[in-house]
C-alpha cells in the first residue's frame, strides 16, 4: 500500500513538473517581432532610392524575426497636406496581408503596390507594423517622395505673333518612361472673322525628334494664317508618355492684324 502511494505522489510531482516547464516555456516568448532591412523604392528597378512614380509601382521589402508566428502584417501609405491639382484624388493606402507565406516565425516581406495616376505629387509617410500571435508588434516607419513621370520646365513661349508670321514655343520634357508624342492645339473662343478671315483652329502631333526620348528640348516654330481672325488665343501643349501618362500646359496667345 505504501509503494503505491509513493508511485503515486510520483506521478503526480512529475505532472506538476512538466505542467510548470510547458507554463515556463509558453510565458518565455515575449519579445516583440524585429524588422530589419525596410527598403522601398520604385519598383520595376527593385530601387532602394526613396522615390517612385505615379502610374507606376513601389517595391517593399523587409526582413522578420519573431520569437512567436506572425499573425498580421499591415502597409500604409498617406501623405499630409498635399495640394491636389485639377482631377486629382487623396491616396489613403492600407492593407492588411495575411498569406500564408507570412504566417510564420521569421518571414521574409516583398510586395509591389500600385501608384495610381490621379494623386498629387509629394512626400508620402510608409508605415508597415508586424503583429505576432501573442499580440506583440513592432512597426518601422519611413518617407517616400511620389513624382510626375512627366515635367515639363523653362518655357520660353511668345506671347503676341503678327498672322502671316510665325511664333517660337520651347520648354523642356523629362519622361521616364520615354516620349510617345507632343501635341499642340491652339483655338479662339468668340472671335468673329472679319472679310477675308477664316477661322483658326490648328492641332498638330509632333513625333520627329521626340519619340522614344527621356530628356529634351521641345523647339518649335508656328506659322499663323494671314486669314487668321485678330485676338486672343488659347493654347494646349500636351505631352503623352510610352505608358499612357500625359501632362499639359497651358497659355494664351494674341495675334494681331
């Protein structure tokens, strides 16, 4: 009788004991997740300069470890106070990723995000913050400057032409993406022709010298109708990009009899 009540406080002591490791192990893991190696840039490079563009996509990268499985990993991308142009929109970028890749002690993160075309340019906030299973998390925090795949500078554009003569229009393009064509179109708003004039409406696409180039000088010359109506002009540069991006510029113009 004794024996068995000895080989069972030693069952019991032995319970205890391994109930207490188990309890030890699962309150030893209380390390919030580390990220190291956050880099993002633009991403058709897999750049780690600190810049991308519009229409284009962002390359995110970073490394994990965590001491508990990953349950949540989570990138946003805002800015604060950006000046929103003419047709553009506010972008409030947050997603959530769950993939089972993720779920995991010490995964590895890389995702490309799409930049939509209709935002402003500016400085953006990026945040990605990792969230284990044991409700731990960690984030990092960075700046990204989103940019026009298209400026155009300098303009040097005549502001009054004599008709039967011509006027000069230059300024300079960048396109990352390469120059698909320039587009100018000039027009009048109530302007009445007079005998002998005929109304002026001129657009011409302008291809040679442009096409497929990232940095140039557009250098023109305009010849304008002698039958051209006297008075003001408005008029339309439009830039179009191998991607579809466009940018403009718009000014007036007077011609004068």
């Amino acid at each position: 009788m004794k024996t068995n009540l000895k080989f069972l406080a030693i069952i019991l002591l032995l319970g205890f004991f391994l109930q207490s490791c188990s309890s030890d192990d699962d309150s030893a893991i209380t390390s919030a997740p580390e990220i190291t190696d956050f880099e993002y840039g633009e991403g058709s490079t897999h750049s780690t300069d600190l810049f991308a563009y519009k229409g284009s996509d962002i390359h995110i990268a970073a490394d994990i470890y965590a001491e508990a499985t990953v349950s949540s990993i989570t990138l946003s991308i805002h800015a604060h106070d950006l000046e929103l142009g003419d047709d553009e929109v506010d972008w409030d970028f947050e997603t959530v990723y769950t993939d089972s890749d993720y779920l995991v002690i010490n995964p590895g993160f890389h995702e490309h995000v799409d930049v939509p075309t209709d935002i402003p340019s500016g400085e953006y906030h990026i945040e990605l913050t990792v969230v284990d299973e044991q409700g731990n998390s960690t984030e990092v925090e960075g700046y990204l400057q989103i940019l026009d795949p298209i400026t155009l500078s300098d303009f040097s554009i005549d502001t009054t032409v004599a008709r039967g003569d011509d006027f000069h229009a230059e300024f300079l393009i960048d396109a990352v993406n390469g120059i698909l064509s320039v587009t100018v179109d000039i027009h009048a708003h109530g302007i009445t022709p007079g005998d002998g004039e005929v109304e002026w409406d001129y657009e011409e696409e302008f291809l040679e010298g442009y096409h497929e180039e990232t940095s140039i000088e557009f250098h023109e010359h305009i010849d304008v109708p002698l039958t051209a109506p006297a008075g003001e002009y408005h008029m339309i540069f439009t830039v179009e990009d191998e991607n579809g991006n466009t940018s403009e510029y718009e000014t007036q113009i007077d011609i004068t009899a």
